[in-house]
C-alpha cells in the first residue's frame, strides 16, 4: 500500500457511527444511516495530515471513547497515535522494529505493538504513551496482528507456525503457544 502525509478516512458510516461523530466534514449533518440492505460506496469523510509518515502502514486500532485511531507505521518504523476529532497525529511512537500489529486495550489502559523484526511485543502506557514493558515472543516469531479476549483477559499474538498469549494484566508471555498449521498467522478472529 503506498501512503502519503495524509491519512485518508474511507470508511464512510461506519467511521461516523463508530466514532461517535454527528457532523460530516465541514460542520454539515451526517447522513442518516441507511438500512443495513443498502450498502453505501466507500466516502472520503475526513483528511487527516501525518507528517513525516511515509511507505508502508500496516495493522489498526482504535479507541472510540477518546476518538483514537493507532495505526503501524511499517515503513516509517513507528506507531502513530490519532485524534479523529482532533484531526491530527497527537503521539508519534518511534524507534520501533518492523511494527505490524497494534491493540489498544481500554480496560487496561494499555496499547500493544507487534515488531515483527526481533520478536518483541512492547507495552505502552495508554495516556503518556511510554514503554511499560518489552516482552520477546522469540526472534524468529515474526509477530505480528494482535487480539485481545476479554475474558480470560488475554492479548493473542500472530506468530509464524501459530499464535502467543500473553497476560494483559501482568504483560507476561504465557503458556505455550497456540501451534498451527506452520504458516504465518496474519489475521485471525474468534
């Protein structure tokens, strides 16, 4: 995917609904929403400048309550931290190896980052945004996308051959990991 400085809302009602918005670009209503039979074109609703953001960008996150949207970086080798209501990057996370998956769990006021270059799986503060805790899945994991299951309160983690768990609460890799069938586990759902 090549990126600009800019990120581009695409998401049309769904952004809107998600993130809570009731005014459309320019301060006018939001449409109303339409029956789910009707699917509506994807829409351009919103620019937002990225400065300093280019190549590839990878996996998402968001935090609708505060109106985050947290993104990888993959080409640029940092997280970015947007404010949609904001409009702009409000927390630039540098120095990063490869970052792929982001999560952002609310109940532990905690965001998650895959580095698929060393293995590692860093853990920020989710208000000042500094590093808890580096936790190495193994260098040959190649981490990537991230879930998180709210009741056994775990983060599972995208590895090569299956997928890792680790302790939201005390941000420690455990158990063994979930074996596959040897490929790599870019996307999963539960």
């Amino acid at each position: 995917m090549k990126t600009r400085s800019t990120i581009e809302c695409l998401l049309g009602l769904a952004v809107l609904t998600f993130f809570g918005c009731n005014t459309a670009p320019g301060g006018a209503p939001a449409p109303a929403a339409t029956p789910s039979h009707e699917l509506l074109p994807l829409q351009l609703i919103q620019r937002i400048p990225a400065p300093g953001v280019t190549g590839r960008i990878d996996h998402f996150t968001a935090y609708p309550k505060r109106r985050l949207l947290i993104f990888a970086a993959l080409g640029n080798n940092t997280v970015e931290v947007v404010n949609t209501f904001e409009a702009k990057v409000v927390q630039s996370i540098k120095g990063l190896n490869e970052p792929q998956g982001v999560l952002y769990v609310p109940e532990f006021n905690k965001l998650f980052v895959a580095n698929a270059g060393n293995g590692v799986v860093n853990v920020y503060d989710g208000k000042t945004w500094a590093l808890r805790k580096s936790i190495s899945i193994g260098e040959e994991a190649d981490t990537d996308n991230l879930r998180y299951d709210d009741a056994s309160k775990r983060v599972f983690v995208g590895i090569v051959g299956g997928i890792a768990m680790i302790d939201a609460a005390t941000e420690a890799h455990v158990e063994k990991d979930l074996k596959g069938s040897g490929g790599h586990s870019e996307s999963f759902q539960f």
